[in-house]
C-alpha cells in the first residue's frame, strides 16, 4: 500500500482543492502527502458538505429528517479530523450531493494491505454510494476484490481487525448478511469470527464493538445473541474484556477511533474513561451529536486503511 497512497493521493488533493477553497474542509495538501515511513496509520474521511437525515434506515434516523444543524455538524466534523489528524494522516474522499450518509466512510469497503472490498449496500439509499467508493480505492491502486451480489456487506462498519489475534470480526443480521463472514474470510485469507447482531439500535458492529490495542476489547454484551458472547468470552479474556453499560452504549462509546493509545469517542461516563485508562488509553472526546442523529459516531465517520 505504500506505493498507491503515496502517488494517487496527490491526485486526490486536486479533486478536493476546488472545494477546500470554498468551505476549507479539505485539508491542505501537506497533511494527506506525508509518507507512510513514519509508521502513521491512514485513515478515510469525508466532509459533511452533504450530510443530512433525509431517509430513515436505522432507529437513530426516526424523527431526525431534517434536523442535523449543518454548521454544528462541520465544526463537528473538523474537530474530529483535526484530533485524529494528530497521530494519523487523513485521505479524503470528495462527498456528493444527494447521498447524506457518504460522510460515513466506514460503510466505503474494508482495505487490508493492498487489497480492498466494496460495500454492498442493505438499503437502497446508499447504493449509489458504492461507484465513487469504488473509484477512489480505484485511484489508489487497491487490487479490489470482487465480492458476491447477493451478500450485503457494509464494510468497516460491520468487519474489524482483532488488534492482537489473527482474526477479523464480522458483524451481520442486521446489515451485512450472514455469509459475509465467510466471504470475508476467502476474500482476505484470514480466520473470519461472525457475531450476530440481535438490537436494532445497534446495526453495525462498529456501534457496539471495538477492539484496542493489546488484545482489549470494549464492547456492549446485550448487542450480540448468546453464541456470539460465547464466542467473545472464549477468544477474549476476562481481564481484556471492557463491557459497556446501556447508557454508555447508547452515547456511542463503543464507536471509538483508537490512534496510538487515544481512544477517540463522542462521550462516555466517567466510570468507563477510568477503566480505559487502567488499561492504558487515553480517552478523548469530542461530541458528534449531529451525526448520532444519523446513527453515526466518531467511528462511523472513519475508515482505517489497514496495512497488514
Ligand atoms: N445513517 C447511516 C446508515 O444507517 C449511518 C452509518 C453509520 N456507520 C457505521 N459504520 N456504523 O447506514
């Protein structure tokens, strides 16, 4: 991957640089040509030039049509670029009008090393969304996989890296389908752990689910049917698991962005950023109320470019 970011990415800045003019959300070019050398992770974003509730897919949209402040969301927005910005460099995507939920670029496909998978959209409404996903992993020379029609897939928001066993995690049943975890595991070669998602209120596993650095995993139980805690309980040790409570849950804390030792969150109680930071994280947060009318956090609004 160090070849394509490098080159494709200077592109990418002329395709944003007529936009960063007039409303400054695209970073400068320094910020996305740093080479990867430096060991930072690279992570997908996408302004919320366009980003609005204008359908209803998940509960978080029921009653939201129309009632994302623009202005807050983009402050909000920037602020979260900016944090991250801090530890990893940031690609851009540029956004288009008439697809609201594209500024969730976790839902764009899943990148490990050189090879990529598009999202498969459930809902209608996003569909069109996966041609300009495509063409950007296009762009940056991603050897994309090709991936079953009839498989629904949403991408980092439902499939995650275990950060210390070799495995990914797949959450389906409610967006991606219950074959993704095996299309996953064929399309990236490696062991595919499928969790079933059971509350509507979280449909992706990015919403109730993260693992950290050094095997941790802080996660919401109730999320997850009975084998897919059983599951957890036996790859996961008791002292790496941090279980979140409802209230935490529901405030996005699980949609968590971790960039060397910092998790980065909308909110969380007092009691949950102790326990992060006995585990040696540094919780940062940074409120994203505009997007969780969408369903959305700092996660959601993320895609890590995974390297290997
Ligand atoms: N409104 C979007 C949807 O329902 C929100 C996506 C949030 N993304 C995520 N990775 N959890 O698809």
């Amino acid at each position: 991957m160090t070849k394509p970011l490098g080159t494709s990415i200077g592109a990418l800045d002329k395709v944003a640089s007529g936009t960063a003019e007039k409303d400054g959300f695209f970073v400068e070019a320094e910020d996305i040509r740093r080479d990867r050398s430096g060991g930072r992770q690279h992570i997908l974003m996408c302004a919320p030039e366009h980003f609005d509730v204008s359908y209803v897919i998940n509960p978080w949209m029921q009653n939201q049509i129309g009632r994302a402040v623009h202005s807050l969301a983009r402050e909000q927005w920037a602020d979260l670029r900016r944090l991250l910005s801090r530890e990893a460099d940031i690609a851009l995507i540029a956004p288009a009008a008439g697809l609201p939920d594209m500024v969730f670029s976790a839902n764009a496909g899943l990148v490990i090393g050189d090879r990529a998978v598009v999202s498969r959209f459930r809902a209608p409404e996003r569909r069109p969304e996966e041609a300009l996903f495509r063409a950007w992993f296009e762009r940056q020379g991603f050897d994309i996989a090709a991936w079953p029609e009839d498989v629904p897939f949403e991408g980092g928001g439902d499939a995650l890296l275990d950060r210390a066993l070799p495995l990914l995690w797949c959450g389906y049943g409610v967006r991606s389908g219950s074959e993704a975890p095996l299309v996953l595991e064929r399309v990236f070669g490696r062991r595919t752990v499928g969790l079933r998602l059971v509350d509507p209120r979280f449909y992706h596993l990015d919403t109730c689910f993260c693992p950290l650095e050094g095997g941790w995993l802080m996660y919401y139980p109730a999320a997850f049917d009975a084998a897919s805690r059983e599951a957890i309980a036996t790859l996961v040790p008791p002292g790496k698991r941090i279980e979140v409570s409802e209230d935490d849950a529901l405030r996005f804390a699980c949609n968590a962005v971790d960039v060397d030792g910092r998790v980065v969150m909308n909110d969380a109680s007092a009691s949950l950023q102790n326990r992060l930071r006995a585990a040696g994280f540094t919780p940062t947060l940074t409120p994203l109320s505009e997007f969780l009318k969408a369903g959305g956090a700092a996660k959601c609004l993320t895609l890590k470019l995974i390297e290997n």
